[in-house]
C-alpha cells in the first residue's frame, strides 16, 4: 500500500511517477524498497489518468470514511501484488497481510 501512497504523494506534488521517484519517496519513509514492486506499479500506471480514478473512486463511496486518494487505481495495486507473489516466499506473504490490518 506504501508504494501506491507514494505514487499519489509524487501526483498530488505534481512530479513524474518514476522507479526513481517512487524509490526516494519510500526511503526518505524509512521503508526497504522493492525494486520490483517499484517498477510493477510504475508499468501499471502508464496511461492512468489518476485524477479521473480519484473522482471515480469518490463518486463510488462517497460516504467512506478515508480519503479517496486512498482508494488508488485497482489496476495498480494488482499488478504490484502479483509481482510480490512471485518474488516472496509464503512468510514475507504472511507478514504483508498483518501490516493490512494494523
């Protein structure tokens, strides 16, 4: 979820969403990046009018609670779970569902 933050951290500032970006984005958050996942989100991305998936978003739920921002294209963070299931072991799964929930 970090890496999706990032990304819309980088638009809202109205800078590229680059690996590079999005790589200087996690480690100034104290976060150890994943060159792949930076990657995979920056390919799934390309072409994402981001503003338009925050509107469609809100309009969606407007009564939730957190902020559309939060709700980012679904697309994205697909994509970014796919490679993670490739490049991590049953554990480093395990591990990344309990930081979902707290």
């Amino acid at each position: 979820m970090e890496y999706i933050y990032a990304a819309l951290l980088l638009h809202n500032a109205g800078k590229a969403i680059s690996e590079e970006a999005i790589t200087a984005v996690l480690q100034a958050a104290g976060v150890e990046v994943n060159e792949a996942r930076a990657k995979a989100l920056v390919a799934a991305l390309d072409g994402v009018d981001i503003e338009e998936a925050i509107a469609k978003a809100a309009f969606a739920a407007p009564a939730a609670a957190a902020p559309a921002a939060a709700a980012a294209p679904a697309a994205a963070e697909a994509a970014v779970e796919e490679e993670e299931e490739e490049d991590t072991s049953e554990e480093d799964g395990m591990a990344g569902l309990g930081a979902l929930f707290g």
